[in-house]
C-alpha cells in the first residue's frame, strides 16, 4: 500500500471524512454538488442516472464510522499509526480435517470429472487405478504440507493446491520429473530466493 492511500485511509478511520480533491478546487462556484452513488438506491432504481448524493464544499462525511477489512499475507509491514487502528487476526495454517476440506472444495469436482473420463475411455478399472494412485499422491503431498508447515516453512495453501492439481492432472511425468515439478512447485516462500 503507498503512503499517499494509506494516509488517505487513516483519515477516513480517524476523523470519518475525506475530501474529493476537484470538488474542494469547484467548491466556490459549486459547494453542494449532487453526484451518483456507486450503489443507487432500490426505490429509484430506473432512474440510476440522475444524481443520488449531496457533498458539501467536496468533502465527503460518513454518517457511520467505516469498517474495513483488509488482507495481508505479510509481504510488507504496515506502520504503527496504521496497526493502532485495526483489530487483528492470524489466519492459522490450515491442518487436518479442514485442510482437506479446502483441497476437496477445490478439486474433488475435477477429479470426479477426469475419473469419469478415463473409465469412459479406458475402461472403469484403469479408472480405479488412476484414482487409486491420485489419492495416493493427494494424500502423500498433504503431509508433506503439514509437516513443512509444523517446522515454520512459510508455504501458502495455493501452492499445495496447485501441486496437487499440477501432478494430478499430469499422469505422463516419470518420477525424476514428479520430484522437480513438486519441488518447484510447493517451494518455500522466501524473497531471498527470488531472482
């Protein structure tokens, strides 16, 4: 986040109001401008176009203190000033039962689908072994999150995610190959690396 928007959210958090910079320079010839909403209301929603909301001197006042949620997957620290005024929460590293919950919500339909593809065009027991060999796979790479997770190696769950769609889909690669893409693929986050 710049400094310059930053500043700008700690004053809405602080004092509940900002200023339209050409709305404040037009203020003398037009101090109470009428201007459209993002969100027009329901009542006159056939007539979106026509102006919704009056800002005076072009400063605009919230009639109810903000509340803003924002995500950090702690590339960058945030100053002081800016943390005084959040509440905070740490995502845990998903473990168990709901790290498998997330895989499943994002590819047990896919893997049902190419299941289903391969008995149709192999035949149900190539289709078996397939899966056989996936869950394998699936469960092997899951472990192997969660234990780097246990020793504080900073991976994202997006990488587990794509490693297991990656090899999964991949039903060609020989072994040498599975290592270096699951290598590649599920590699601590470090920016020392990069580059």
């Amino acid at each position: 986040m710049k400094r310059f928007s930053l500043c700008i959210v700690l004053t809405v958090l602080e004092e509940g109001r900002f200023e339209i910079p050409e709305l404040v320079r037009l203020k003398e010839k037009a101090p109470n401008p009428r201007v459209r909403t993002a969100y027009p209301d329901r009542g006159n929603a056939l007539d979106w176009q026509s102006p919704q909301y009056t800002i005076h001197n072009g400063i605009v006042t919230c009639t109810a203190f903000p509340l803003v949620f924002l995500t950090s997957n702690g590339e960058r620290a945030f100053p002081p000033p800016f943390l005084r005024r959040c509440l905070r929460y740490q995502m845990p590293v998903p473990k168990g039962d709901y790290l498998q919950r997330i895989v499943d919500a994002h590819l047990k339909q896919d893997l049902a689908a190419r299941r289903a593809a391969i008995a149709q065009t192999q035949g149900e027991a190539a289709a078996a072994t397939w899966a056989k060999r996936v869950e394998q796979e699936r469960n092997d790479l899951i472990e192997t999150f969660e234990q780097r997770c246990a020793k504080d190696e900073l991976i994202a769950t997006d990488q587990l995610l794509n490693a297991l769609f990656m090899l999964t889909r991949e039903q060609d690669l020989v072994a040498g190959d599975k290592e270096q893409l699951k290598a590649a693929l599920m590699k601590q986050l470090l920016s020392s690396e990069d580059g």
